[in-house]
C-alpha cells in the first residue's frame, strides 16, 4: 500500500477553512477529503496544507468532466511542489444524468487516467471513485486505490477481494450523532434521507445497491430505513465509531467520515468521535 492517509479522515462538501483543518488535525484525523467537484485549479488545497504540519488532503472527487487534465495535472505539480507528499488527487466519473456530454463513462476515465500518465501526475499519488467492479479494477491497477461513496461495510469486503491485498481502499460514510434515543434516531434519518435523496436517482448508485442485495422497495425515494441505516450511521459517538470500525474490520485501509447536518455540526461531532474511534483527541 502506498498511502497511509490514517485510519480515518473527514470527506466534506467543499473544502473546509484553514482554521478548521487545523483543529481537524489537531483531533488526530489523517486527512481531508473536500467534494463536490472542485474546479481544476484547486486553488483551495494549498491554504489548508500551510495551516496544517502533517494533515493530507485528498479530493472527493474531482469530476473528469469538468476539471481538464492537463489543469489538474499542473494544480498537482504546484500542490506538490510547495507541500510534498501531503496531495492525494482524487478522480471520478460523475453520474450520466447529470452530464450532457456523458459518453462511455469507463472509456472517459481510461483517457483520463493515461493524461494523467502522460503529464507526470504518480500512479501512486492518486485515487479513483469506484462502485462496481470494473472501476474497482481499473483504481487498482491505474491508481493507488479506490474511494467509493455512499457504501456499506459489506461492500468494502467485496471490493477489498475483488482488488486484492496491497491497493489503498478508503470508504466514505456519512454520520448523524444522537443520544441513542428512538426519537432522535428518527431526526437523524430524516437527516440521512435529505442527503442520500439526490443519490436515489443515479443509477450508478442504484445499481450498487442492487449488488449489494437491497430490493427495488428499499431503494424507492424516500428510500427505506433498511437503506438509510446502511449508509448513515446514527446513535452515540460509541454505536457511530463501532459502525465505522466496521470498514476497517472489512479491509478498508481509511474510512473518510462525512458529518451530516451542516457546517456548525462538524468539530462538535468530529470531536465527539475521536475518542471512541482511538484518536489523539
């Protein structure tokens, strides 16, 4: 394995300011894993990296179409550059209803991948988004790794057998910290459903959930508990770190921890969970 990012990190919805990489650090999370489709320049990384002495950043991803290679290629050399060894370049397809030009998505990525290749950006210092087994493959064998979203423990066991030992695998899942109670587990689904809502009309994620064996009924908008259980873990900071845990239990080498519930909700759980997950906070 040619990453050790931690066993855990933070994924967040844009990236998070210096100040609060800086008390994420602080906490003993290994990195952070900014989303949403950054632009190409990547011009957020290198405030983060300067507030910071050890923490890495990796992308969440960076959508293939909409930051151009060569771009992201020379945001790589410059992130790299000034802070070695602390960028990780996170890749991914996007979804096909959400692209115009969307194409032979695996074919896209290939093209994607050998830019990279051909602008000097390490295999070892960059991961691919993979679900299903094709793109499984294709991280392990182009890539560091592979980063899928929005999945279980079960499916980070499939994908650790399916890419073999020694290829980084680093799960994102979402969080809802509650006192335990039937109420609030109620509150923190609601939580969960305002999010995973937008993912039940993608089929690349309907489709990994039917892998994963969740019925058509499960997977129907509002989507059932059954799913929103899987996918968001909810209760105190011990039931949240034990359902984490299970990832790595599962082969995972890094979990990413996405804190759902807004900005005002992330230290304050972030550091509600690094104890019971065995961090330095």
């Amino acid at each position: 394995m040619s990453l050790n990012l931690g066993r855990f990190g933070v994924w967040t919805f844009g990236a998070p300011t210096p100040e609060q990489a800086a008390e994420i650090e602080k906490l003993g999370y290994g990195a952070i894993w900014p989303g949403g489709s950054p632009t190409a320049d990547l011009a957020f990384v290198e405030p983060i990296l300067a507030a910071t002495d050890t923490l890495q950043v990796a992308t969440g991803i960076v959508n293939v179409w909409t930051a151009p290679a060569a771009q992201v290629a020379e945001s790589y050399h410059r992130i790299e550059a000034a802070h070695p060894g602390r960028f990780i370049l996170g890749i991914g397809i996007g979804h096909p209803e959400h692209t115009q030009e969307y194409r032979k998505p695996y074919d896209v990525l290939v093209e994607y991948l050998d830019a990279l290749d051909e602008q000097g950006v390490p295999k070892e210092r960059r991961v691919v988004a993979a679900l299903g087994p094709k793109v499984l493959k294709l991280a392990a064998d182009r890539s560091a790794g592979a980063h899928p979203y929005l999945t279980t423990p079960e499916h980070t066991a499939q994908a650790r057998e399916l890419i073999g030992p020694g290829v980084f695998l680093a799960p994102e899942h979402k969080v809802v910290l509650t006192d335990g109670s039937e109420q609030q587990g109620e509150a923190a689904r609601a939580v969960g459903r305002e999010t995973v809502d937008f993912y039940l009309n993608l089929s690349n994620y309907l489709n990994n959930w039917r892998r994963l064996g969740f019925s058509e009924d499960d997977i129907a908008k509002p989507g059932s508990n059954r799913l929103i259980d899987a996918v968001v873990a909810h209760g105190t900071p011990d039931d949240v770190a034990a359902r984490l845990r299970q990832h790595l239990d599962a082969g995972a080498d890094h979990v990413a921890i996405q804190v759902l519930g807004g900005w005002d909700k992330l230290l304050g759980t972030l550091t509600e969970l690094a104890g019971p997950l065995g961090l330095k906070g």
